[in-house]
C-alpha cells in the first residue's frame, strides 16, 4: 500500500485563513488586528534591554512592566500590571522585537514595533522623558503606550483590544 503524504498548511496559508475569518482594519496606534501571530523579530534588529538588568528589575516581561508601572507612577500615567500584561501578550506574545510587516501602516512604511506595537509617529509624540528612546526598548515602549492610552482613553486599562 503506498503511503499518502498529507498536506501541509504554512504559517501564510494560516495568517490568509485567520485574515479571511477576521478581516483586517487599520488602528491608530496601529496594533495588529489578528494579534500576536503575526508579528515577528526580523533578523538584524537589536533591542537594548541592559538598562532593565542594572535598575533592579529583572531583565524579563514582569520586570519591564514593573520598571514600566514606577516610571508611569512617577509621571502620573495611569495603567494596572494586569491591563499592561493583557495588551502585551495580545500584540506581540511578550517579543519586545516584534514587528507587523503586513497592515496598512506597513504598507505605508511606518510598521507597529514592540512589545505594544507602537508606530514611531506615536512613540515620539508619546515617548515619555527618561526612558529609552529606542522603540524597541521594552520599558519606553511599554510607557510610550501606556502615555498614549492615557492621552486616547483615559489609561490602558481601557484597552480591550487595538487601538
């Protein structure tokens, strides 16, 4: 009996399926409808995370949110662990390297990054004074968001899904 070889679904045939279910829809902080399986670390880009190792948090999610979570408390940004977390593991599955390659934002040459997938336009206006100013730095992205959320809604723990 000859064996049968079964058909192999790619991650594109997956992203196309969950496209077709979802749809696609552009947000102003540009997040990634779909969520987290569609972002990615392209190769060659670095994120300078040393900063969070020497300021006694741990160089991890829970210590970037915390540092995140004194930085906001200092500067009267509002936002809980919890909201932070729930947003983050949404957009971007923890992967403070993570960029969408493929909304319109993308498309016009201003792809979401990070950890809360922030558009630079965003990060910039929104960036918050003594943090890193590398997008791709997980605390000045969690802050730069967090600000911007404040800014739009009143604190990130309005947040439910992109915005």
């Amino acid at each position: 009996m000859r064996a049968t070889a079964q058909h192999r679904r790619t991650r594109t045939s997956r992203l196309v399926r969950t496209l077709a279910v979802v749809g696609t829809g552009a947000a102003v902080l540009a997040l990634p409808v779909i969520g987290a399986t569609s972002a990615s670390a392209t190769t060659g880009t670095t994120a300078t995370t040393k900063a969070s190792t020497t300021t006694g948090y741990s160089n991890n999610l829970d210590g970037w949110i915390r540092q995140s979570l004194a930085v906001m408390a200092q500067k009267g940004i509002p936002g809980s662990y919890s909201s932070i977390y729930r947003n983050v593991m949404r957009e971007s599955s923890g992967n403070p390297l993570a960029i969408n390659l493929w909304d319109s934002n993308a498309a016009a040459g201003i792809p979401s990054k990070g950890l809360l997938q922030v558009i630079d336009p965003t990060f910039n206006a929104y960036h918050v004074p003594g943090t890193s100013s590398n997008i791709y730095d997980p605390v000045a992205n969690i802050t730069a968001a967090c600000n911007y959320a404040a800014a739009r809604y009143g604190s990130i723990d309005n947040v439910y899904s992109a915005y």
